[in-house]
C-alpha cells in the first residue's frame, strides 16, 4: 500500500508538472509580447507633404472671413407666472456677417422676428448687444448694429450674382445647430428659385446651392471661391427639417439693393405704381379671357398709374366686367403674373422713369411712368 501512494503522489506530481508546461508555453507569447511592448517605441511619422492647391486655397478662405461672421443668439421677453415679473428667455439662434465698419450686422429676418433682444458674438469671443436697425421681411433680411469700438472686424468683400453660373464653388460659413463657425462647401445647383415670403410675397432670384445648410446657418454668408459675398443663406429644402442638399440663399444683388435701404430709413420701400392687383382675380381672368398678363383692377389716386394714364378695370351698367389695361411688361422684363410685376418694379428706383407696356383693346400701348416711393 505504501508503494501504491508513493506511485500516485509522483503521478500527479508529473501530471501537474506536465500541466504547468503546457500552460507556461501557451502564455509565453502573451507574456513575450507584454514585455515587448512596455520597451516599444512610436513608429516613424510619414511626411505629409504639401497641402493640395484646393485645400491651401478653402484654408484661405476661410481663414480670411471667419472674423466676419457673426453667431447671433436672440432672446425674448415673457411675464413669469408666479412673480408676475419679466423675464428674458432663450428664444433662437442664426448667423450674420459684418456688412460695414460702422458696426452693421445682416441677418435674416425671420432669425430676429419676434424677438426682444439679440446678442452678437465676434470671432475673437466677445459679445455685444445689438439693435434692431430695420427689417424687411419681403426678403427675408434683416439689419443689426453693435457698438464695436476697437478691434472692429473687417466687413466681408461683397460680389456679383447676376453673372453666377451653374456648377460654380460655393462655401457657406455659419452655425448649425450652434456649432460655431461651421465651414461647409458646394456648387451652385440652380439658380433663380422662387420661394414664398413671411407675408405672402414671392423671393425670387434665389440661388440654389448643395452646400450643407442646417438650421442654425440662416443669415450666415455665402460665398464664391474669391472669398466675396455671393448670397445670405435662408432656407433648407428638406422633409426632415435638415440638410437634404437643397439650400437656397438671397442673390447678393438682392442683399446690396435693400440692406442700404434698411440702414437709412429702417425699412425697404419698394418703388410702386399705384396699380391694385390680385393673383386670384387674375388667374380666373386669365383663364377666362384667354390673356396673359396682369389685370389692372384699380389705379390709385395721384399715384403714377394715374398720371401715366393707366385704364383701370369697369363695371358696366349692366353689371358686367370691362376689363382695362393688362400689363404685360415693364421695363424690359416680361410680366405675366403679380410676382412678376412686383419683382419688375423692385430692379428700378423710387422716381425712376420706366415703360409699362400694357394691353388696351387688344394692342400694346407703351407708356412711361415715374415710379413713387412705396408705404
């Protein structure tokens, strides 16, 4: 019996022996690569070599007007319910860009509409109140103005957009989702869109642009691979309520016509010619008089339809309509529906002369007119 214990307990001292072994030699490499790796080194940096000439050039650009662009952050009053005092509240946030040195920031309207306050924030980190200088909500813009001081940010070189072609580089710079001072590039996709206005009108002209345009982005600028202002960024095209890529964007031509405006009088006064005008009527006259253009319905009295001697519409004795002078163009732009006659009027001044061709008994009358200033 002894014997027999003897022989066992060497046993399974081999056994154990064995196992040990076995383990030891399936974790060496594990141990061998622990050890290996407290003594590595980082690997060799491979050079990167010069940028491409693209890539130096956005760099550039945006290195070049990301001082310009503004984060605005509007707030609005409310009473609170239990004091009975007022409090101001977070209400949105949008871009703008520097237009001038004298403090002037453009925006959207509709990311001012409604509020009490605004703050604006520079580049470099400060923030100032702004004030509310005028708005025109025809085209979606809007005119802020901060007291800067020193340091003044430089105003943003302004372009040309009557001369933009189809598959043109476009950069949007702004703040979606007020992650600040974002850079997103594109072409332009299309352009002379149409969109509807906050009261009722028509924006034309738009330039449609693949860029990525969130909210966030409206009021922020667009720009062409000079670096100059080609657009005001407004509205995204999208069933989501983010980029789809379909943004659009006001023609700076627009933006250089009426921000002045906006800064000497507080409101864009478009040149009027005292006509009354309405799609509906017209459509259905249209349609059922078989003309196209627009049916004058009334001249205003002193208005420049009156002294240029536009005929308005009649009703007979009998009760029956007798249509008056239809336009049909106005100055060189052809005119077929309401937006087409209030987009012609808005290319000229207040006082400036311009030929309203119309219908009258079936052939076209020309007649000049001076326009008045609008209310």
């Amino acid at each position: 019996m002894r014997d027999d214990s003897r022989f066992l307990l060497r046993l399974l001292a081999v056994t154990a022996a064995g196992l040990f072994l076995v383990l030891a030699w399936q974790t060496w490499p594990l141990i061998q690569a622990e050890l290996l790796a407290s003594r590595a080194e980082p690997r060799t940096v491979t050079p990167r070599g010069d940028l491409a000439e693209d890539e130096r050039s956005t760099i550039a650009l945006f290195e070049a007007a990301r001082g310009s662009v503004v984060y605005i952050a509007t707030v609005t009053r409310v009473m609170d319910p239990w004091t009975r005092n007022p409090l101001q509240v977070p209400r949105g946030t949008g871009s703008g860009f520097v237009w001038d040195r004298l403090g002037h920031v453009v925006t959207n309207h509709h990311v001012v509409a409604g509020a009490s306050g605004a703050l604006v924030r520079l580049a470099d980190g400060r923030a100032f109140n702004a004030a509310l200088v005028g708005v025109s909500p025809e085209y979606d813009l809007a005119v802020l103005r901060i007291g800067v001081g020193t340091g003044r940010p430089e105003p943003l070189p302004i372009g040309t957009s009557h001369d933009l072609r189809v598959g043109q580089k476009v950069f949007a710079i702004g703040n979606p989702f007020g992650l600040d001072w974002t850079l997103t590039t594109g072409i332009v996709s299309a352009l002379n869109r149409e969109l509807p206005s906050e009261v009722g009108t028509v924006i034309e002209g738009l330039i449609q642009t693949d860029a990525a345009i969130n909210p966030g982005n409206s009021g922020g600028p667009l720009l062409d691979s000079a670096g100059r202002l080609i657009g005001v960024n407004t509205a995204i095209y999208s069933p989501s309520g983010a980029n789809a890529g379909i943004g659009f964007a006001v023609p700076v031509d627009t933006v250089n016509r009426v921000v002045p405006r906006l800064i000497a009088a507080g409101r864009y006064l478009r040149p009027a010619l005292g006509v009354r005008v309405e799609q509906q009527i017209n459509d259905a006259l249209s349609a059922r008089l078989g003309i196209e253009g627009v049916f004058v319905l009334d001249v205003e009295p002193g208005s420049a339809a009156e002294r240029a001697g536009i005929r308005p519409a009649r009703i007979g004795r009998d009760g029956s309509f007798l249509p008056g002078d239809v336009i049909v163009a106005l100055g060189e732009r052809p005119v077929r529906r309401v937006a087409d006659l209030l987009a012609a009027l808005d290319r000229h001044e207040p006082g400036q002369e311009v030929t309203v061709a119309v219908l009258r008994d079936g052939r076209r009358v020309e007649l000049p007119a001076i326009l008045d200033a609008g209310r």
